[in-house]
C-alpha cells in the first residue's frame, strides 16, 4: 500500500474543491494508496506540508491547485524520493498541460491509478525554484495584475488588454552559456515547459527533461503584428515569428536597469535588477500517465 498526500489549495481558480475528497473515495484505487487529504492555511503552507511527508517517505505527494500551488508543493519534494502528483484546479495549469494531465479533476484523479514516476528538470531563479516558465517584461507586469484581478482565463485577458497599450518594453543583458545579448525587449521568459497555460505555448519545443532551458526573447513590435503574435501562442508556432528569438542555456544572468517585478510560474515577485538562472537536471520525481 503506498502512502499519498493531497494539498489542496482553497483560494486557486475558479472550480470548487469541495468534491476532491468524494473524487478520491470514489476514484482512487485502495488497493493501491492509503491517501491523506489536507488543505493549506497560508502562503507557503503546501511547502511545509510537503516537506513533510516527503520525510515521512510518502510515496506522492499531490498538489491540488493551479501553478502556484504547484510550485508550493514542487519546492518541498525537491532532491526527495517522493513524487508530485497534480490535479490541475487553477487558472492556467501550465505544468500540468505540459505533461498532458488532464484539467477534469476526475479524470487527473484516475490518472493517479495508472502513473508511473519519471525525473524531471526544473529551473532555479535568485535560489528560487520554478517548474514551467519564469519571466520578466510584459508576461510578469499581466501576471502581477492578473493576481489582483478576477480569476479564470476572462480575467486574464482583461489584465492583458489592460496592460497591451501603455506597457514600455525595457533593456536587457543577457549573458552566459555563449551567449552575451543586450536588446529591448518586449518580454523575456526562461522556459523548463513550454506552456503559460490555457494551451498557449512560449517555448513550443521546451522539454522538461533535456537539460535546458528555453529563453524566449520577444523583442518590440509594432502593434499591428500583436494579433498574430496572440494566435501563434495558441497554434505552437510562435517559435517561427521574427519577432521571437529563442535560445538555449543552462545557466545563465540576465541585468535589467532596476529591480521590478518578474514572475515565477505566473506568480509575480518582486526581484533585484540581476537574476541569476539555471537548470537543474533530473531533480524532481512526477508522476504522469503509465506510457506502456
């Protein structure tokens, strides 16, 4: 019988989490898992829940919630031999869509009775860990009012209207790995997984277990090409648009002209003018869908 938590996040989203407990007496397999249910008090909390059963030698551990709540959970289990498990429930469930984890939270709980554990990477920003994509420029500023904002994907396009006119695109150094860039950019995002969420791509060819990050470059344009610069996130080629610049590192620092606000899987932070990013490799177990 293998031990598994679940972290629920009450405040992610926009769905209920009022039937999680019934999904898992109904749906898990009890010849399989002993589970535990939890739910978080603070910011912060789902970390030192799952600290703590990842030293109890849980078998999983899963976070219910959105990509917040994800990271929360993901951080604690990191360099363990517990696993993190997801019921997508938030907003955008970027990591979760990457690794095809169903956002119907019955069908991500049966998932649970036919998974196996892979290793994954994932990014570290300033000592801060993130699992999808991390960022400055544009994305961080509609991420830090998407938190102030209502939730769910119409919130999300509002901030983003909102902010599409009047934000100002910055100067960047980019340096490490043999790369040595400055440039004004619209945005920057450093990517372990493709997804922002709502299948809308940033790095179509990101993998999370090759070893490298994705560092999409936008660079400024003229607001005639932004509707399709938007379509192309949604049909995975905004990779080929001459307003995107990919490139490859594993380590690597970016210098901005002041401290501002950046965002790690979507949840806008506070940080210095200088980010030091890098992969780790294989650091984190998940569990997804049995492939054979």
């Amino acid at each position: 019988m293998k031990n598994i938590a679940f972290i629920v996040n009450p405040i992610s989203g926009t769905k209920t989490k009022n039937r999680i407990a019934k999904l898992i007496r109904e749906l898990l397999d009890p010849l399989q898992f002993a589970p535990t249910v939890v739910v978080t008090e603070y910011a912060g909390h789902a970390t030192q829940l799952a600290q703590q059963f990842a030293m109890q030698e849980y078998y999983a551990v899963v976070a219910v919630g959105g990509d917040g709540t994800v990271n929360e959970v993901a951080s604690g289990l990191i360099g363990t031999n517990t696993a993190l498990g997801i019921i997508p429930n938030g907003s955008g469930n970027g990591f979760a869509r990457h690794l095809d984890i169903s956002t119907r939270m019955n069908r991500a709980v049966e998932m649970l009775n036919s998974s196996e554990i892979i290793n994954v990477d994932y990014g570290m920003v300033n000592n801060q860990p993130f699992f999808s994509t991390c960022g400055v420029g544009f994305d961080a500023v509609v991420a830090q009012d998407f938190s102030d904002s209502s939730r769910g994907l119409k919130g999300y396009i509002q901030s983003i209207f909102k902010d599409l006119f009047q934000y100002k695109p910055e100067t960047y150094h980019l340096k490490g790995n043999g790369i040595d860039l400055t440039t004004t950019a619209f945005l920057i995002n450093f990517a372990n997984a493709g997804q922002w969420g709502y299948d809308a791509y940033i790095a179509p060819k990101a993998s999370v277990q090759d070893g490298w990050l994705d560092v999409a470059v936008v660079s400024e344009f003229p607001m005639v090409a932004a509707p399709g610069l938007a379509l192309s996130l949604f049909t995975k080629n905004i990779d080929e648009k001459l307003h995107l610049n990919t490139l490859r590192a594993k380590e690597l620092t970016l210098t901005r002209q002041s401290e501002g606000v950046a965002h790690i899987d979507g949840t806008p932070v506070t940080m210095p003018a200088q980010l030091h990013v890098k992969i780790v490799e294989d650091g984190l177990k998940v569990l997804v869908k049995k492939r054979f």
